[in-house]
C-alpha cells in the first residue's frame, strides 16, 4: 500500500519513509478539509477511512508540527476566518459560524480565535481586510500544514 501511495503522489523513492507520509497525508487532510462541518468528524472516521490505524494517523501528523486535533481546530479556525470576511456571511452571525464549524462555545471559539489570529472576530468583521491572511502564531502551530 505504502508503494501505491507513493506511485499514486509521483514521489521519488529517495527519503521514502517522508515520501510515503507525505503521499498518505495529503488525502488524509484532503478528507478533514472536506468534512470540518461534520459533527461526527473524529479520528477514528479519519483513520478508518484513510485505510491507516489511530496511532499510524496520530504519527502522520507527527512532522507536521501540530497534532491531528490540534490540524483539525487549526483548519476550523481558518474556515471561520474566511467566512467572517466573506461578503456572503455578512449576515451571519460570528456564534453561528462558529458552531457551524464544529465549536460548541462561542466564548471558547472566540478565546482560541485570538490566541491564532491576535484579534476578536468581532474586529476582524469590523476591519474587512482585502487579503486575509493567518497570524504568524497560525503558521508557527501548524508548522508547514498551512
């Protein structure tokens, strides 16, 4: 499987362990980014269907820089980012695009929104920037994963 992986991702074979990792992840967070709406969305689904176990998922993520929860919340964030900047949601409320992104309080929602990104979603909304772009505290959590 793991030759599969890497003849499916045209990936050379020197440094073929971090070849096959990188052929086996990019699915893997294809699938999260896919379903990060999805209440039921777990690391036993996510496992389960990249074919791969709980702990081989959990050492996947490992050279990312962040762990697969960690990926998951990251990516949550980056979605409710875009979406409070999007003309479309303006009439969204920022709880709603939260909890549609699987938060389940808005008070922790907003907590970890400025620990990523250095301000509330509310300032975020007010300001409108023209490029939107993560803080360098995202970056630096996720490692490369951005």
């Amino acid at each position: 499987m793991d030759i599969l992986a890497l003849a499916l991702a045209g990936c050379r074979t020197d440094g073929v362990e971090t070849s096959v990792q990188s052929a086996r992840l990019r699915p893997v967070k294809e699938f999260i980014d896919e379903n990060l709406a999805d209440p039921g969305l777990s690391l036993a689904l996510i496992a389960k269907r990249a074919g791969v176990s709980l702990s081989y998922l959990h050492r996947l993520f490992k050279d990312s820089g962040a762990s697969v929860s960690e990926w998951i919340w990251l990516r949550r964030l980056q979605r409710c980012y875009k979406m409070i900047t999007l003309p479309q949601h303006a009439r969204t409320s920022i709880t709603d695009i939260a909890y549609s992104m699987g938060f389940s309080s808005s008070s922790h929602f907003s907590n970890a929104f400025r620990e990523t990104f250095g301000m509330r979603p509310s300032d975020l909304r007010r300001s409108k920037p023209a490029v939107t772009k993560p803080a360098r505290n995202a970056r630096r959590r996720a490692g490369t994963a951005l």
